[in-house]
C-alpha cells in the first residue's frame, strides 16, 4: 500500500449550492480520481446529491442575494479554508478572490478561478439585480477581477467565448459545461415521450427564455392539442416566479416543477431522458451572447431532439450534428409541427461533446 499523502484541493463558491453540478459531477470527480483529496465549501441545496469517492461536501448556512449574510459567506469559508488546509484551492465567485489572494500570500496555495460566466455582462444586462445597482455591482466585480488577476495560478472557462471578452485572464484552460459521459450512459433512455412532449430546463429567468418557451408552447397547442411543456427549475426572484404561474394558469398543458424549490440534477436529467422535445429559445442579450448553454450539451448527450434560438455557433452544432431544429425568425407554430413530425434526428456528433473530451487539460494543469 502506498503511503503517498494525496493533495488537497478545495472547490468554494458562495452563490452556488454544494452540489452544484459543474463541483460535485464534473470537477470534484475528475480530481478525485486522478488522486487529489477533493473538498467542496458552498451552499446548502436541500439535497443529498451522490458523491464519488474522495469528495467531501461542507455547506455554508444559507443568505439572500442582497443581505447581510452574504457580506459574511466570505469570512466563513476563509475559516472552513483554514480547518482543510488545501494545496490548491478553486474558487468560482468573484468575491472570493480576496480571499483566495489572502490564502495565496499567508500559506502559498495555488489559486484557481473558474470564470463560470462574464460575471460583468450577467449583472449589467440581466435582471437578476435591481436596475438601481446593477451598473455600479458590475463595475466592482470587474475591477474586483482586474486587480486580483494577478494572484490567480490557473484561470478555469466554462465557455470558450470569454477567452475574447475577458482581457485579464492569461493562457486559461477551457472546461465547458459538457455533461460526463459515465453520467449520459446512466441515463439516456430509449423510452421517449412523442415529440409533442416539450420540456424547458435550468435558471427561471427572462434571460433563459422561459417566457418565449411559454409562448411557443402555447402557439404549438393550438396547432395540435397534444402539445405539453413541462417546466423544470428554479427562479431566484418571486416577482418572476408569479409571473410565469400567471402565464401558465389558464394553459393546464404546461406543468412546473420546482419554481421556488431547487430541482436535484438527477430530476433534470430524468426529464430529459424522458420527453420527446427540448426548447432552447434565448432572447438577445449582450449577458448571454458568448455562452453555449449547459442544457444544451446534456439534451445533446441525452439525444434529445431540440428547437433551438440561440446563437449562429449553438445553431451550426444543431444543423451539423442533426439534432434538432434552428427557429428561424418568422417560422410559424404550423411550420414548427410539421418539420418536427416528419423529422429523423441523427445525433451526428463525437466524443467531444462529453466532459472527459477535456478534463485531462485540468488534471494536467494541477498536477504540475
């Protein structure tokens, strides 16, 4: 037996839940077996998420995007730091990045920032922040960003897009969003719903397109009644949480499932292994214009057809890989159905839309 002490690593995020999927299912794995001790410090989530071994999972006690609380969550996992004592540690949120420059400079670990979004455009151009504040926040993360850049070992992206946008970051490694291939084969399924089964995942948001799902789904219905759309995921805001239970009161062919609950990724993905088609309609949106979206990778490694409004790069691996169908402008609901009911969708792809295509850039990086 080895007597060969592991390294540690530690993932810290202070708006995302401990199992947060890009943490617990794709980073935190990959680490761990490659043979680093692997920790996770973020929030609570209300689930018992299924962790592989050598991960172990520490919550912060919960906060609202505005309070107080949230000023502290720095401090608290500054001191959970302390108790683990990592060698390298791996922060996702940009007020960490005190924090993690404190840990560089007093214990000399290595730092990592996985830039998860252009945390500047998603502030500025969506609505997740009163309008009051939203220019000034931006402002600070970006110059929060710009001056501790220099302290940062490694930069982690979660899109390719940003290498372009963000001019701090130097040489980074790009980790998209792809869902693991071990995970996909527990789930892909080849008991689907009919197409006419929609189904719309992830953050509840107007930036998401939840509601032009709503209205597609809508206009689908009439066209033929057998249009559903199932709505899994949460929404951070009341105010828009109402909206969309107002929308859909009247329309008893659309079902929610979470709304102010947080959904478990294994719901998610159950659901798309299960419907018939995926909707991913973006409105435009400077916040949102790099980013390939997360759903998208699971429903493609999932096969699950998809009406896709997006970008002309999220479009081109839609037409490539024949796996759904771009919603030109002015398509009608009629045009819609009828391409969807006479079309056979390939999944024309390869290994490179899976995690494991790319994790190797990761373990490589940290290993040195």
């Amino acid at each position: 037996m080895s007597n060969e002490i592991k390294r540690r690593v530690l993932l810290a995020s202070v708006l995302k839940p401990v199992d947060d999927t890009r943490m617990v299912e794709k980073i935190g794995p990959t680490l761990a077996k490659a043979g680093f001790d692997v920790s996770i410090v973020a929030g609570s989530s209300g689930t018992n998420p299924v962790v592989t071994s050598g991960i172990t999972l520490f919550s912060v006690p919960e906060f609202r995007r505005i309070s107080f609380s949230r000023l502290l969550a720095p401090w608290r996992i500054f001191r959970k730091i302390n108790a683990i004592r990592p060698d390298i540690l791996i922060i996702n949120t940009p007020e960490l990045l005190f924090v993690g420059a404190l840990q560089k400079i007093l214990f000399r670990r290595k730092l990592v920032y996985d830039v998860l979004e252009n945390y500047y455009r998603t502030i500025r151009y969506t609505d997740t922040y009163p309008p009051v504040i939203r220019h000034v926040l931006a402002a600070c993360v970006r110059i929060t960003e710009i001056i501790f850049s220099p302290f940062v070992d490694e930069f982690l992206l979660a899109e390719k897009g940003y290498a372009k946008e963000l001019g701090f970051v130097k040489k980074p490694i790009i980790l998209e969003n792809k869902l693991p291939e071990s995970i996909a084969n527990r789930f892909v399924s080849s008991k689907r719903r009919p197409y006419t089964s929609l189904l719309f995942t992830g953050t509840l948001a107007p930036s998401t397109g939840i509601f032009e799902a709503i209205n597609l789904a809508k206009k689908l219905h009439q066209v033929n009644a057998n249009y559903t759309l199932t709505i899994v995921g949460y929404a951070a805001r009341q105010d828009i949480l109402e909206k969309i239970k107002q929308e859909i009161t009247s329309a008893s062919f659309i079902q929610l499932i979470g709304g102010d609950q947080l959904v478990s990724h294994e719901r998610i993905l159950h659901e798309i292994s299960t419907a018939g088609t995926g909707l991913i309609i973006y409105p435009s949106n400077p916040g949102t214009e790099s980013s390939i979206p997360t759903k998208l990778y699971e429903y493609l490694a999932l096969k699950l057809p998809v009406i896709i409004s997006h970008t002309p790069e999220t479009h081109e691996l839609i037409k490539t890989s024949r796996s759904g169908i771009v919603l030109e402008p002015g398509m009608s609901a009629a045009t819609v159905n009828e391409v969807l009911a006479n079309s056979s969708f390939a999944f024309d792809y390869d290994r490179s839309i899976f995690w494991e295509y790319d994790a190797s850039r990761l373990t490589e990086a940290l290993k040195v």
